[in-house]
C-alpha cells in the first residue's frame, strides 16, 4: 500500500513539473540591450539614422510559439542622432512632438510562425497618437544562459517598414522620405526565480 501511494505521488509530481516546465515564460526586455534604429531619406541625398531604447515585456511559449507575445514600450524624448540640436528639433512640435506624444507603444495580437526561427508578429504600434497595424519580420537569434548575468535570456532581431504619414507625420513631405525602415534588437531576459 505505502510502495502505491509513493508511486502515486512521484507520479503526480512528474506531471506538476512537466507542465510548470511547459507553461509559457515572461521575459523582461534589457533596456540596455533593445533598441529601435530609424532610417530616412534626407532629401534624397542620404540615409540618416536615429536611435530609441525600449523596454516591456515578452511571454514566449516555447511548445507554442504562436502564442507568444510582446508588449514593448519607447520615451520618444530618448532619441539618439548623435547630434544633440537634432534630437531637440525632432522632439519639438514639427516631428514627434514629445510634450504631446512622449510615449510610443507596439503590443502583439498575432504571430505566424514561417520557419525555423523566424515568425511575422502583427500588433499594434501607437505613435505619434496614432494607432495603426505593423508587421515585424522577427528572427530568433539565440535562447540561452546570458554568460555575465546567469539569467535565461533571449534574442531577436526584427525588420519592418512603416510610412511616416500614417502617423500624421508629414513635415517636410515630400522630399523628406515618407518611408521609415526600422531595425529592431531585443535581449528578453527571465530573472533568477
């Protein structure tokens, strides 16, 4: 009777482990390590570039990889062009417009996973007050033990392409480029339990 009971009880915790184990995990995004790269069209001379750090939150399933979500969050005053005069002109009334919009948001409703370790991730990205549908070509870099801190971290790099006038942006329009390309880098790290 005692050896049934033991067995039953090694039994249950077996399955409690497996499915703890198997339960989506949340990731806090590193705000030293995730950022959004912006690159326009000056006039059509060049390609200037300008820099946000982001923070949020990342639920990754790992059996499920669908059901994966992000919830990513940007203080547009922290733009970075390595021109001081710049980044306090883009901040003003004629572009971003930070005193009325100081904050940027993307939120995942939807991933499609379309290989290996790559998914197309539709959310919601508000900027600029402006709410509009996005798709994030995502590739999952790496999953591992992050060797300096010892925390389970995860890796992502994206693309995307959006146009400024969807997000009532359109100084300087036509020769200033409409099209926006951005980069994304992401480390989600899972802290020590």
């Amino acid at each position: 009777m005692r050896k049934n009971i033991l067995q039953m009880v090694l039994l249950s915790l077996f399955f409690f482990a497996n499915t703890v184990f198997a339960l989506p995990q949340t990731f806090t995004l590193d705000p030293n390590h995730t950022y959004v790269l912006w690159h326009i069209s000056h006039l059509g001379f060049s390609s200037q570039s300008g820099k946000w750090y982001a923070t949020g939150t990342m639920t990754l399933d790992k059996d499920h990889p669908q059901n994966s979500k992000v919830n990513a969050s940007i203080q547009i005053n922290t733009i970075v062009t390595g021109l001081p005069a710049l980044d306090e002109h883009l901040m003003g009334p004629l572009f971003f417009d930070v005193q009325h919009f100081p904050t940027a948001t993307f939120v995942s409703n939807k991933v499609a996973i379309t290989g290996k370790d790559t998914a197309n991730v539709t959310g919601i990205l508000t900027l600029h007050g402006v709410a509009k549908p996005v798709v994030l070509n995502v590739k999952l870099n790496q999953a591992a033990m992050n060797p300096i801190s010892n925390n389970l971290t995860a890796g992502f790099s994206a693309t995307t392409q959006i146009k400024r006038s969807d997000f009532g942006m359109d100084t300087l329009s036509p020769a200033l480029g409409d099209e926006v390309q951005l980069e994304i880098e992401a480390e989600a790290v899972q802290a020590k339990k």
